[in-house]
C-alpha cells in the first residue's frame, strides 16, 4: 500500500493516534507534514526523520481558521501540494454531567474537536482542487451513541460525522474523497489522562467490556485504518463512517 511521494497532512501529530499514523504514512513512503499544537510534534517529525522518513513539523492549533490557513499554504510551500489529510488533532470531554460544563468547557470543545475539522477541511479541500486527494477525520464512536459525563465532546464528535458527510457530497465529483474514522478507544495519553480522573473510573470497566474483543486499541491498528482509507485501495469509499472499534458498536 504505497504512498511514495504523496505529501499528507496529519493533524494532532505529537502523540498518540496521530504519531502512530504519521510515523506509518511515512513508512509507507509519504512526505508527512505533522502539525500539533505543541512542540511535541517537532520531535516525532524528528524520529520519523532519523527512522529514514519524510517528515516536516509545522506548529497550528487547528481551532484557528486563520493558523490553518497559513498552516495549509506553508505545506504547499514545502511540498509543492497535499495530496491527503488526516484531521485527528481533538481534547478529551471534561467528564462533567451536562449542568457542571461551562461555557468556555463547551466552547473550547466545539473549537478544537468540531470547528477544528472544519477549518482543516476548508483549507485542504481548497488545496486539492486542481489535483484531487482524500481526507480523513477522526470522529470517534462517541460520534454515533452517548455516554455519561461527555456532552460536549459526543456533541462534537457527533457533528464531525455529519460534516464529512456533508463535504463527501460537496467534493465528490470533484476528486476528493472525505471519509471519518471512528477508533474505540486506543491506549494512547489522552486516554490514560482520562482515566485517572475519578469521576471516570467507574465507567471504565463497562467501556472496556463494550468492546467485544475484551480489549482497547493500540495506535496502530487505527493507523493502518486510516492508510487504507487515504490510499487507491479505497478509492470508490466517500462519505463513509468507518468503526475502528473491537466490536464497540456492535455490542
């Protein structure tokens, strides 16, 4: 499944999901261009380089229409054009029931995990408007069914699904396919900030048994998803929701 030479923007590329699938496209042969909030990025743009990889940091927070912007037209700069994306940067829900969440609590988690995929989508798809290309987002289970002490972020989540429908029939027929991921839950540092807070433990262990393989996610079982659905491998898949998930939904 090669990616030879194809420059692909990943967002949210300083841990977790988004490292684990940065460091794969590269392996596969693409030029990543990782973008993160935070310098963390630089240092696995870094080890994807000493691994043998192309790699380039580049600093945004994806809730800034105008960061995105210039985010998006300084990989074209680089690279000459974008040929995919991986919109998965997103912070974890604050694990308060609906009447606890404040405003800026709901504000920030509709900047960053909604309004984020919108602005990366905006910019990209303007990218690829000449040469075609796929995007994926990552929205998440949580996208298609609700959970206690996360409004804002099944809302959010919700709503990333919806917009990928909506850009899959905007760009169509125009050569660029948008679908989303919808990982179970990984083990990644999010997840692990998530569960050491209390308010979660006691949902944790049914969460867990929801997965029908009796386990969570490792990084790179959603990385090797993501691929697929970046390359001509799925070249007749649009507007598609696709679980990653061990059985999460099914169950």
């Amino acid at each position: 499944m090669s990616m030879e030479s194809r420059t692909i923007i990943v967002t949210g590329g300083g841990s977790g999901i988004g490292a684990a699938t940065a460091a794969h496209l590269a392996s596969l042969g693409a030029h990543v261009a990782l973008v993160d909030v935070t310098d963390a990025g630089a240092k696995v743009a870094h080890e994807i380089r000493s691994s043998g990889g192309s790699a380039e940091f580049f600093h945004a927070d994806v809730g800034s229409d105008a960061a995105v912007e210039a985010m998006v037209r300084a990989v074209v700069e680089r690279f000459g054009r974008v040929d995919g994306a991986f919109n998965n940067a997103g912070i974890e829900q604050c694990n308060l029931p609906l009447h606890e969440i404040s405003a800026e609590q709901w504000e920030r988690a509709i900047r960053i995990d909604l309004s984020g995929v919108f602005n990366c989508l905006k910019y990209e798809a303007l990218a690829m408007l000449e040469t075609g290309g796929a995007i994926v987002n990552t929205a998440s289970g949580f996208g298609k069914v609700a959970a206690a002490n996360a409004s804002e972020y099944v809302a959010a989540k919700h709503g990333v699904i919806g917009l990928t429908l909506a850009a899959a029939a905007d760009y169509g027929r125009r050569g660029i396919r948008v679908n989303a991921i919808l990982p179970g839950v990984t083990n990644t540092p999010m997840i692990a900030r998530v569960s050491q807070d209390p308010r979660f433990a006691e949902q944790f262990d049914a969460v867990r048994a929801r997965h029908l393989m009796g386990r969570f996610a490792e990084p790179i079982e959603i990385a090797e998803a993501v691929a697929w659905l970046l390359s001509e491998h799925s070249s007749f898949v649009t507007g598609a929701a696709l679980a990653v998930d061990g059985g999460f939904l099914a169950n």
